[in-house]
C-alpha cells in the first residue's frame, strides 16, 4: 500500500454490480432491472512532510448507479451514486483515530495490503441517501387512493353532526347524579 502510493501509481477497473454484495443487498431493482457495474479508480499520492515519514494520501473517484425504493411513493427509485473523496493514512490506529476527529478529511491506519473492493463498498455504503426519495414521483400517491375508497364505505360517521350535539353533555349527568345524592333523604339511611 505505501510503495503503491509512493509510486503515484493509479488503478483503475470496474466490478458487476452484484460483487458488491452489501451494497447489492441494500438495494431494490425492479423485477426486469439488472445491478449496474461499479466503475471507480484511484490515484495514490506521497505527501513529504519537513519531519518524519511521509503523508500517504489516495484520491478514490467511483460511480455506481443504484436501485433504491422511493419512501414517498414505494416505487423503484435509479440514482447515480458517485463517490470523491480523499483518504489519508497514517501508521498506526491509534493515530489515525486522533487525526480522524481533528481534520476534515478522512484518516485512516495505513495497512499493509489495502482491500479496495472492501474500501470502495464501504464508501459508497456511506453515501446512500437515508430516505431516498424521487425529486418527482412518476405516478400519484397510493395513499390518495386508500383515502377515497375509506370515505366510500363508511360515509355517515362524520357527515350528521347535529345527533352528537343532541347528546347529554357529559357534565349534566354527572350534575345529575351529585343532585341526586344530596337531595337524599338522611333520615331514610
Ligand atoms: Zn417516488
């Protein structure tokens, strides 16, 4: 991994999209959609510092069209996920989890061999939307449709709202029965 990135050394590939088994799981084709290919490429970098050993950087560029299930509508949502970030390593976890909370870019514990299927999967993992959502929604809310045929089958529950108001409040039966009470006569007991 530092020879890799201290020879500037840039790869670059593409994966079927059903490799990536946990970012395949996480997703929702439609029935006759296929998991499309994951491109990405990456570009390592050495970063001299005026002491000590030298900064490994890798820049990771990957783009990866998901399926998402739209949490508006529950219809299949296509959104190209695209990933640019630079990661930073360092020797050691320990540090690299004390530079992690201090700089904006992420830092990382330089490992000896780096798993990029593993690294890039992460990544794009992280940039899934929480609640994916069409910007507009193909066809009409399903829920418009449950709340017509509701009011179709029950329709007198709210519509005669003069019977309720005939109702004996409840207040006056319980005037009632307090009246009741004391207009009792002691001497009957
Ligand atoms: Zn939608």
């Amino acid at each position: 991994m530092a020879a890799f990135a201290a020879d500037g050394a840039a790869l670059a590939g593409e994966w079927p999209g059903a490799s990536l088994t946990r970012l395949a799981e996480s997703q929702s084709p439609p029935q006759d959609g296929a998991l499309t290919p994951v491109s990405w490429q990456v570009q390592g970098e050495r970063h001299p510092l005026p002491a000590g050993e030298p900064e490994i950087w890798l820049a990771l560029q990957a783009s990866a069209p998901v399926w998402l299930t739209c949490q508006r509508c529950l219809q299949p949502l296509a959104l190209p996920l695209t990933l640019d970030r630079r990661l930073r390593f360092v020797h050691g976890e320990s540090q690299a989890e004390a530079m992690d909370a201090e700089f904006e870019d992420d830092v990382l514990a330089l490992p000896r061999w780096l798993d990029l299927r593993e690294l890039i999967e992460d990544e794009l993992l992280l940039a899934l939307p929480l609640v994916p959502r069409h910007d507009t929604c193909p066809q009409p809310l399903p829920v418009a449709v449950g709340q017509s045929e509701l009011l179709g089958e029950d329709p007198g529950v709210d519509s005669r709202p003069d019977e309720g108001a005939k109702q004996p409040h409840p207040f006056a039966a319980l005037r009632a029965l307090k009246s009741g009470g004391g207009t009792s006569d002691p001497d009957a007991g």
